[in-house]
C-alpha cells in the first residue's frame, strides 16, 4: 500500500478502481466496500485506490457549534488498520479544510477523481455525499458516467444477522453505553484508545492496584462510556491485559473524569511520557462509589478474579491475532 497526502504527489494512473468516504471505524460495513474495490480492481487488473480526509470533516465543519465529533479513528489508526487488514494499492488522505469544504460536487470529481486517476469504477457507500450541501451521492455519479467513462456501484447498507444495519453512529452509541462487545462485533475488532501516560494522585498506588493514567491524544477520540473494563495495553515500555477505569472516581470525591489501566502482572515501574493503547473487550461493571478505600480494593480484587477467569477461558488478545491473520 502506497500512502499520500496529496494528489500532486501520486504517480500517473490512467485506469483504476476508486473509492471515497470519511471510513470512521473501517467496520464490517467498510469492509464489505473495500473487498468490493479490490475484487473489481482484481477483476479489471488495474489499481485499487481509497480516499479519505484528515482531519474528519466533522472536525471542520462542526468545530464552532456544541457537537461532539467522537472520533471511532484517529488518522493514524485508520492508516495502521489499512495497512494490516486490507490489501489496497494507493490511499490518499486529503487535507480537510474549510475551502475545500466549499468546493462543489462537480469541482471535486473533476479535480480530486477523473484528472488524477481516470477510474474506471467509482464504488461508494449507500450514504455517501460529497461536495459542497453534500450535493454529491450515487445519483449525481450516474449523471456524469457517460462524460467522464466511468461506472458507478453504490453499496447497498449492510447488517449482521439479528441486528440494525451497520453504521458509525451504531458503534459511538454501542460505546457510550459501554457496550464494548457488540461493537467489537461492528468493527470486527476491538475499539482502542491511544493516549500518553500522565502523573496522578498515586491513589492505585497506595490501594496497590497501581494504575497509568492516560490522556488521549486527540480531544475528538471517543472515551467509552464509565465503566470498569478488562482492556489488553500495548506499547513500546509495556505489553498485557489490564482493567481499566473511566470516570470521575466517586469513591474520592474529587469529580476529575480519568481513564486509568492497572496492568495485570506487571513489573512495577514509571511509565510518564510513554504512550499505551488500549483495546477494548469486555465491560465488568458499572462505575461505583464505595463506603471506604477498603471496600474499593475489595471490589478490584474481585475484578481482577473476574478478569483472570475470561483471560483463562477466551484468550480475547490472542483470538483476535489468530483472526486478524486468518
């Protein structure tokens, strides 16, 4: 996979296989977009191309208005998923600002589409627009085939048996509940959180259930909803599974919203300034105020039991590798 941030910058195509979109979570739905791409880029033997946008347009066009963005992917997770899970042969991530938020549906297939790589197929989702009004979709794409000499497939929505279609929107609220296995399901894999480790209070220190209490590198990433949660770390000082905890920590009554990971069987040692990520599996229960700092380590201790006994019985970490490379 070949990765720009400009379409100055790529090499001269004459034929390909395009598609287009935001791609938040890159979640079964995705998936199934992106496996058509490289099927018919296979089938007319021509290159396979992925656009996307950084920041998320949300970020542009959201930010002087009370709207959370809620970000399932940072640029750089989504570039690290595309390159492991997928088999593209170009992805271009355009800069999203606000003149090109003006640009028009016309401007944009010409000038971003049909100049630089002359496609052959354009493959969108069911929901896509593009342009200024999001004048762009599936309807204005067949106008323009028989100018430009291309073809339009708009993916139909697609669901898992028994639930709702899937969507970006489906996974931010399965996640705000704290709902990590059904969107684990969605994403078809587990939702992670980046963030750089910062000095707290030391109070897990001093309930000897030490804890890393990180901050997320980007203020727009989604922080699932409070909760206590078995997470797997990985990071360049540190590797394993951890409980986590997001919230307010009502049991000290200091109302700081944190999100903070005990490490299980982990050699104590300082890990300010590094960077960990956490991958989300199960939810353990509720955030919970306790009478006395006793009872807390109580309720950990029994966490930590709790969590041993689904590491024994379902290895989540080392199932989703045996999946992720299946």
């Amino acid at each position: 996979m070949e990765l720009y941030s400009s379409i100055d910058n790529i090499p001269p195509l004459s034929h390909c296989v395009i598609t287009l979109g935001s791609f938040d979570g890159l979640h079964y739905g995705h998936k199934h977009i992106i496996s058509k791409v490289q099927e018919e880029a296979r089938t007319r033997q021509v290159p396979s191309v992925l656009i996307t946008f950084s920041p998320h347009p949300k970020e542009v066009l959201f930010k002087d208005k009370d709207v959370p963005v809620e970000l399932l992917t940072t640029v750089e997770e989504k570039t690290d998923i595309l390159r492991s899970e997928f088999d593209l042969d170009y992805v271009i991530i355009l800069p999203f600002t606000e003149h090109f938020s003006r640009i028009s549906a016309l401007e944009f297939l010409e000038e971003y589409l049909i100049n630089p790589f002359a496609p052959d197929e354009i493959i969108i989702g069911y929901d896509h627009h593009f342009g200024r009004g999001r004048e762009g979709d599936a309807r204005f794409l067949k106008d323009h085939e028989d100018q430009y000499g291309y073809q339009t497939i708009a993916m139909e929505a697609v669901g898992l048996a028994g639930d709702d279609m899937i969507s970006s929107s489906h996974i931010r609220s399965y996640l705000n509940e704290g709902n990590t296995l059904q969107a684990i399901k969605y994403l078809t894999r587990p939702y992670r959180m980046a963030g750089v480790v910062q000095e707290g209070e030391k109070r897990g220190h001093e309930l000897d259930f030490p804890t890393a209490n990180v901050v997320s590198r980007n203020r727009h990433k989604l922080i699932p909803g409070d909760g206590v949660y078995l997470v797997y770390v990985t990071g360049e000082e540190e590797e394993g599974y951890g409980m986590c905890n997001i919230g307010s920590r009502p049991t000290f009554t200091d109302g700081r919203h944190t999100v903070e990971v005990h490490i299980l069987h982990s050699v104590e040692r300082s890990l300010y300034g590094c960077t960990l990520t956490m991958h989300f599996f199960h939810r353990l229960r509720d955030e919970q105020k306790f009478a006395s700092p006793e009872d807390l380590v109580e309720q950990l201790s029994k966490d930590k039991q709790q969590c041993e006994h689904i590491i024994a019985d379902e290895h989540p970490w080392k199932q989703y590798q045996k999946e992720l490379v299946a």
